[in-house]
C-alpha cells in the first residue's frame, strides 16, 4: 500500500464568507481551519481509506460553504438586532 501525501487547503476564507458578525465569523474561521488540517491529515492516511476520507472532507466543504452563504446570511437581520457584532 501506499501513503499519499499531496498537502492542499481545502478553503481558504474569503470576505465573502463573513456574516459581519465577528463571533459567527470567528467561528466559522476556526471551522475552516479544522478542515483544512483534517485534509492535511487525509493525505497521510493510507490509500485504503483515502476515498472515505474524501467524501467526508466533500461534504463537510460543501455543507460549510453552504451554511455560511445561504444560512447564516439569513440571520444577520437578526443577530444585529439581538445585539450580535
């Protein structure tokens, strides 16, 4: 069996990522870079477990990207007149 060892970012923040609540924000940063060490951590695995590891690294991608843009966007109305910065 072989290890594999290519090291990527899976995302990396972008402003258009921020709710403009820092809290959420900080929270979302910390998200990333979870994911972004898991990955690092997935091209050490053993090749056998590679794909698992993929498709889970996928979809956490996805559904972050997703929860911030759409879900979270939702909320900012909210979170800002709850007091949120």
């Amino acid at each position: 069996m072989s290890l594999v060892l290519s090291f990527t970012v899976v995302i990396e923040w972008e402003e258009r990522f921020s709710v403009g609540i820092s809290i959420i924000d900080e929270q979302h940063k910390k998200l990333i870079n979870i994911i972004n060490k898991t990955i690092n951590y997935r091209n050490k695995m053993i090749e056998d477990d590679y794909h698992m590891a993929c498709e889970i690294l996928e979809f956490l991608k996805k559904w972050l990207v997703d929860h911030i843009l759409v879900t979270d966007k939702e909320y900012v109305d909210c979170f800002k007149k709850s007091g949120l910065k």
